[in-house]
C-alpha cells in the first residue's frame, strides 16, 4: 500500500514538474512574440511618421510645394536685390514750416525712390484675403508665406532706412508689400503727411500723392490705394506707448481696408489698436527724426 501510495506521489511530483516546464516554455514565447510584435510596431509608426513627412512636409529648400506659392517666392527672390547700386539722390526741397501747425504735409520732401524686400520663407504659410475694389485691380496670391521675418529696404532721397518685417506675424501684409515692391510701386512716392504733437509719425504708400502734391492739391493726398485691401493683422494691445518709436505700421479708414499706406513712428505714440504693426527700424529712424524736425507745412 505504502509502495503505491509512494508511486502516485512521484508519479504527481513529475506531472507537475512537467506542467512547470511547459508553463515557462509558453511564458518565453509569449514573451518573444510581445518583443517582437513591439519592434514591428515601431517600425510601422517611422515608416508612417516618414511618409506623412515626406509627403506633407516642405522640401529640401525649405519652401511650400504649392506650386503658385513656390513660383511667388522665386519672383520674389528675383526682385530682392533691385534697389542694390541705388544711392539716395539727395534731392528735395525744405518748405517753410507753419508756425503752430502739427499736422499736415512735411516741410522737407521725402521721396521713396527704391523700396525692396527680401525673399520671403515659405515654410508655413497663411490664407489671406485680398479684395479688390474695382474687381479688375490684380491682387496678391491667397496663400502667402508666413514664417520668420524679411527685411525692407528703403532708398530714400535724404538716406536708407531698413526694417524687419515680422512675416510670420502679419504674413498678408507682408505678402502684399512683396508682392507690389517688386514691380516697383513704391518707387517715386512722396510721403504726405507729417504729426509732430501727441501722435509722432511720419506717414508714406500713397502712390497718388506726390502727383496731388505737384499740382498744388496737398489735401488730395493720402486718398490713394494699390486697388485692393484687407484685414488688419498683428495688433498690439491698448495701452500706453502701445506704437513705441520705430514701428512700421499701417494706415487705414476702417476696420478691413489697409491696403498701401504706412506710417513710421518715430517718437513712442499711443493709438487705438486698430493698425497692423508691420515691423521695426533697423536703422535710419535719425532720417525721419530729421524730417520731423525741420516741421509741417
């Protein structure tokens, strides 16, 4: 009795034993298939992660594959050195200043006489809306650059000013001025108006204003536009000295009609926060500073 007993026990103790070699067997190929199964899913999600790179992601140089807003960035490369060799003429005339008078046209003409920008980064890009106000007058394209900052130069006839323009903060205005400077709309502008007392700017992008000036109708100027507008962009806040001294902002009549006109500041100036803030002055602030101090006619 006792032998059998002594064999069922024995007989049990290998069973289990076998049970416990075949439990560990499994736990090993699970163990591998999970590891396996793990390496694979990693891989599949960089295969995807790569794809979706390689096929919604910019190219090599940087910009859009949109092939209208690729074509926009080579014309715009093309015309970013055309103000290159020209020097500041020197030209224009100081008027006698108005005794008292704060507002009105600059004593001392200043012409735009070569306006560039630089080519634009179409890493990202923004959806602008341009209408025209005539419905024949050509606009910019509707999807612009939109990262990184160009910078602008400015020829005029007592000096160069240059700017950052902050692209990536106001891309539909930037987008408009390349989009006009490099067909030289700019070039051969006067600037027409002159602040001097709580408001300190110095206001430009009329293309009719030097012609209503020449005529002997200073108060026609200012009315001029390149045939389209759009909406605001970039707005500060309201406060105090919210345009500080060297913004680059721009000129409205009303909420979605900026189009051309700007105005530099070059004294801190509050505003309502209605104007969009193009970019600052890099250097040649001293040319406006000079043209505010020789006054208003």
């Amino acid at each position: 009795m006792a032998s059998k007993q002594a064999q069922r026990l024995a007989a049990r103790q290998q069973l289990q034993q076998r049970m416990a070699v075949k439990a560990e067997e499994e736990r090993k190929k699970r163990t591998v298939a999970w590891s396996i199964g793990g390496v694979a899913a990693l891989v599949a999600l960089g295969l995807l992660a790569w794809g979706a790179f390689t096929w919604l992601g910019p190219d090599e140089g940087g910009s859009s594959a949109d092939p209208d807003v690729s074509q926009l960035v080579n014309d715009a490369e093309a015309a970013s050195t055309r103000c290159e060799g020209v020097e500041p003429s020197g030209e224009g005339a100081t008027g006698t200043p108005t005794e008292g008078l704060t507002d009105g046209r600059p004593a001392q003409d200043v012409y735009l006489e070569c306006l560039q920008m630089s080519t634009p980064d179409a890493s990202e890009t923004e959806a602008c809306m341009y209408t025209s106000m005539d419905g024949a007058s050509p606009v910019p394209l509707s999807t612009q650059p939109a990262a990184g900052t160009q910078v602008m130069t400015i020829v005029t006839n007592l000096g160069v000013i240059t700017a950052d323009i902050e692209t990536a903060e106001a891309p539909c205005t930037a987008g408009s001025y390349t989009f006009l400077a490099q067909d030289g709309y700019f070039d051969g502008q006067q600037c027409h108006r002159l602040t001097t007392d709580g408001i300190w700017v110095l206001q430009c992008g009329d293309p009719d204003a030097r012609a209503a000036i020449e005529a002997g109708t200073p108060e026609m100027a200012g009315a001029g536009s390149p045939g389209y507008q759009y909406g605001e962009e970039n707005t500060p806040v309201e406060a105090e000295a919210n345009y500080p001294a060297g913004t680059i902002a721009m000129a409205n009549a009303g909420a979605g009609t900026t189009g051309s006109q700007f105005f530099i500041v070059y004294e801190d100036t509050t505003l309502p926060a209605d104007y969009t803030i193009l970019g600052r002055i890099t250097s040649g602030l001293d040319i406006v500073e000079q043209v505010a101090a020789a006054g208003v006619m």
